[in-house]
C-alpha cells in the first residue's frame, strides 16, 4: 500500500450503520495522540488484509471502528459492580 494520498472514489459506500459515526469522527478538531495496543496475530493480520482490500491504512481503520464501538457501547452504569461501585 501506498503512503501517498489516495482516491477513494471507487470504494464501496460504507454501512449506513457507520455514517453518523464517521461523520462524528470527522468533525471533532484533528489533534492526535499516539498509543499502542496489542493483538492477537491473527486479529492484526485480518485488520492488515481489510485494510488494503479497501487501500486505507490499518490508522483509518482503527480510528473509525474504536469510533463506531465507544459510540454504541454506550455509557457505564454506574451501578454495575464491574465499574468499582460499593456494594
């Protein structure tokens, strides 16, 4: 894949699912943090191989799906007994 910019003309439309999400995505300000996360081989090799199959890169991709994840996960409740709160 390629590091230059690239025409996404020729994508297929994306799942109504994840529009308002990237268009959430999309309009907060661009500054950036670095991270890193471990996964299992075969996770990162799949995240790799769609990737390219739509020639963004593994970043686009993991941005929107984090996105797309946090935002019907929903908030915590604040009663669950996983979050910390006394019992």
């Amino acid at each position: 894949m390629s590091g230059g910019a690239r025409d996404c003309s020729h994508h297929p439309p994306l799942p109504r699912t994840l529009l308002p999400s990237l268009v959430t995505v999309a309009a907060r300000p661009t500054s950036r943090v670095s991270t890193a996360v471990r996964l299992p081989a075969e996770l990162h090799a799949e995240l790799q191989q769609r990737a390219e199959e739509r020639e963004v890169s593994v970043n686009f991709l993991v941005t929107r799906a984090v996105a797309h994840y946090l935002k019907a996960l929903g908030p915590a409740d604040p009663l669950s007994p996983s979050q910390g709160a006394a019992t």
